[in-house]
C-alpha cells in the first residue's frame, strides 16, 4: 500500500511534466500565446506579447508583456519567463518559476500548484513609476524604488500568508481615495507589513515618513470572490507639521471633519480594494 501510494506520488507529477514537455514541444508558440490572451480576455484584461516563443527545458518567454485593463496598461515586463521547475518534481510537488524586468528592477515568483497551492514573489529595485497602473488606474503620479516580498499558501479557511513593502525616495501626487483628494508629499521612507489569516488581510503596520507629514494606516478586509469587491475597514491617521498644513490648507480644510485634534486627522476609509471611499 506504502508503495502504491509513493508511485501515485511520483508518477502524478512526472505525468503533469511529461504533459507539459510534449505541449511546449508539439503545440506552436502562437497556439499557446493565443490561449494565454483568451484566458486574459476572459478575466477582463488584455495581454500584448512581442517575441513570445518556447524556453527550453519546459517553459515560455516573452521579449515584452503587458497586462491591461480597459483603462489603459496595468503592468509591463521585459525579458518575462515561465518554467517548470524540475527539482520540486523530486518530491512530488509542481512548482512553476516566473520572472521579469520593470524597468531597472526585477520580480521574481514560484507558483506550487496542486489541491492548496502557494505562491511566494520577490521584487527589488523596481520604479513605482515603472508600473503604469499607477497612473492608467489610479491617475496619480507616485515615484520611489520599491523592493515588496510577499508568500501565501492556501487552505482550509482562506489560507495565510504575509507580504512587506519598503518605498524609499517616494513622491506621491494626485492621489484620491474615492473623490476625496489626499495631500501631495515627499516621503523619505515607506514601510508596510501586512498577513493573510483564514481569508482576512490585516495591515500589521503600514507608515509613510514624510517631509512635513507623518502618515499611518491600519484595518483588515474579508478577502472575497472577486478580490477587488472586498470591502475595507481601515483608518487613515495624518499628522502634518503647520507649515505642511499651510501649504496644502485647500485640502485639509475639505478634511476638517475628520480632524480628531490639533495637527492631526482620522479618517476612515471604507467601500471595496477595488473602489474605496471616505
């Protein structure tokens, strides 16, 4: 019976690599990059690829990828690559390497598939104003080098994980939460953690160190089906230094409601990930 069961354990996975291996060597690269986009298009986006072409052992690569939305391009990669890797395979488990370029920076993740899969990415060196979302989506103009980490593995309730964020030399401009405009302001130093437990994502901390301005966010989210419809319960606290507050006194007098005292302002932030309000 043990040895039924380590055959099953082996062969599943060497199956699904055999499966994969015979598709990358026998189906065309348009094929594949044309069920890529389908699959894309299905979900609402867009994807563009230029030199879209198989990788050998067992993956794909792409010259330039960009993912987009029907406001406009979301995220662009250079140099982007799909493979599976064959080591995990040892031990029973299909895990899949993804990797690419934003501008001068890099990402990198693993995907383990199966029953409960898991997911771990990296990014160091990476332009916010590399990533188009910024503006196409959130119409802003945001600056800094990021460097984000991040895990997750699936399960029973929602799965865990947890994700860190650190921005240095941002700027941030133009933001909005719903119609309500937030001050323009430099900050030396972004920081963020934030864990996924049984579905719930709580920022564990998350503090933007400015020039004049000292700004904290807090709360969770139920995370739903789809992600974006999952409704926030955070809180905004912002405590600028007089002059600050001068320069910028249009907006906070449209935030004086909010003012909790002297120098410093409390506000929640409600409605979904996907369209949060005041």
């Amino acid at each position: 019976m043990k040895r039924r069961t380590l055959y099953l354990a082996c062969g599943i996975p060497v199956a699904i690599a055999c499966f994969l291996f015979l598709t990358i060597l026998f189906v065309p690269s348009r094929s594949v990059e044309g069920l890529l986009t389908r699959i894309c298009a299905n979900a609402g986006y867009t994807l563009r690829c230029t030199g879209f072409g198989k990788s050998l052992p067992v993956g794909f690569s792409a010259r330039t990828l960009e993912l987009g939305s029907e406001k406009g391009a979301l995220l662009q990669l250079r140099d982007a690559k799909v493979r599976l890797e064959l080591l995990p395979l040892l031990t029973g488990k299909v895990a899949v390497a993804c990797s690419g370029g934003i501008g001068a920076g890099e990402v990198k993740g693993e995907v383990t598939l199966g029953k409960n899969p898991d997911w771990d990415l990296n990014c160091r060196g990476v332009r916010l104003e590399e990533i188009p979302f910024f503006k196409s989506v959130a119409e802003a103009n945001v600056k800094g080098e990021m460097r984000l980490t991040g895990k997750f593995a699936s399960g029973k309730g929602g799965g865990h994980g947890e994700m860190q964020l650190e921005v240095k030399g941002a700027e941030i401009a133009g933001v909005k939460v719903g119609t309500m405009p937030l001050p323009d302001a430099a900050y030396r130093e972004v920081r963020g953690a934030l864990s996924i437990d049984k579905g719930r994502a709580a920022l564990k901390s998350f503090t933007l160190n400015g020039d004049g301005i000292y700004v904290r966010i807090s709360g969770d989210t139920q995370l739903g089906k789809p992600v974006g419809a999952s409704p926030l319960n955070l809180t905004m606290e912002m405590m600028p230094k007089p002059s600050f507050l001068e320069r910028q006194k249009f907006v906070f007098l449209l935030l004086t409601k909010y003012q909790s005292s002297p120098g410093a302002f409390r506000i929640p932030i409600r409605g979904t990930l996907a369209h949060p309000s005041i």
